[in-house]
C-alpha cells in the first residue's frame, strides 16, 4: 500500500482527466509543484504499481465493432479468480471485473460486429463453466476521475513549486 499526499492525489486526478495531452508542466501549474516533481512522482507511482498503465478510450462503434455486451456472469466462488484469465483469453472479451459475492460475481465485456460473434464469445464462456445470468446491450459508457484525487482550488499550494 502506497501512502499517497495531495501533490500525489493532484497528479493522478490530472492524469485521469487526460493523461494523453498533458504535460508535467501543466499538471504542475494545477498541482503547485515543479514538472520535475510531477515527472517524480508519476515514476514512482508506475514503480509502485498506483498507475498500471494508459489506455485509449475507444468508441467501437465507430471502429467498426457496433455491439458491446455485457455479460453478467456466475462462477464457482473457489474458481473465480483464476477463471478471469481465462475469459480475458476468449476473442473478443475487452474487460472482466470480478466482484465479491457468490452470485454474479463476474462481469464480461465483450466486443463483436454481428450476433455470430456474440454467440461464439457466448459459447467460449459457457465451455470455461461460467454460467451467464443476463446479458446487456450497452449503449455508452461515462467515466470520470476519482473525486477524492481532486485537490480544490482552495487546496492547492499558493507556495514555490517543490522540488524532489
């Protein structure tokens, strides 16, 4: 576990905002720090394990990929863990979050261009023995950075940026 201050809190919420267009100078202004103290901090944080990585943001159907299911699933709670790679080894499965309860406990998302590539990707989970309890049709996806990484205007630091 990492033990995060705000100029760290600051700098992953900057990122999470748009990590691609950003540069350490920009997020040092929001943050009130050095670029060399952002470009210090998010090497720890990588080194760390805090930031796993940078992904695009895909819109599929216009990539050419116009069905995004989810699929809500029921796995063994003993064999849950290891079946996540697994399903991330199917054709087409984009994400699998794994949750804590007994029942529903899998959420597979997956990605195809017609209903004979949902139903393969359907039939490649049934054989891994997961059992399927719904299926959605999804039609967009939002995400937004982690409120609590946001440092407020009355936080940041009015001081010389800080140097690491």
């Amino acid at each position: 576990m990492v033990e995060l201050d705000d100029v760290d809190r600051g700098v992953l919420h900057e990122l999470q905002v748009d990590a691609r267009k950003k540069t350490t100078q920009e997020i040092a202004d929001k943050v009130g720090v050095s670029a060399s103290t952002v470009r210090n901090r998010i090497e720890h944080l990588e080194n760390e394990g805090v930031i796993e990585g940078y992904y695009p943001k895909i819109d599929y159907e216009k990539a050419t990929l116009p069905l995004q299911i989810l699929f809500v699933c029921t796995a063994d709670p003993i064999e849950r863990t290891s079946m996540v790679e697994d399903v991330l080894g199917v054709q087409g499965v984009i994400d699998v979050r794994e949750m804590l309860t007994g029942h529903r406990n899998l959420y597979v998302e997956v990605i195809g261009t017609s209903t004979e590539d949902i139903t393969r990707i359907t039939d490649a989970i049934h054989a891994l023995g997961l059992e399927i309890e719904s299926s959605e049709i999804m039609c967009q996806r939002r995400v937004q950075p982690f409120n609590h990484f946001h440092l407020s205007a009355d936080h940041t630091s009015e001081t010389e940026p800080v140097d690491e």
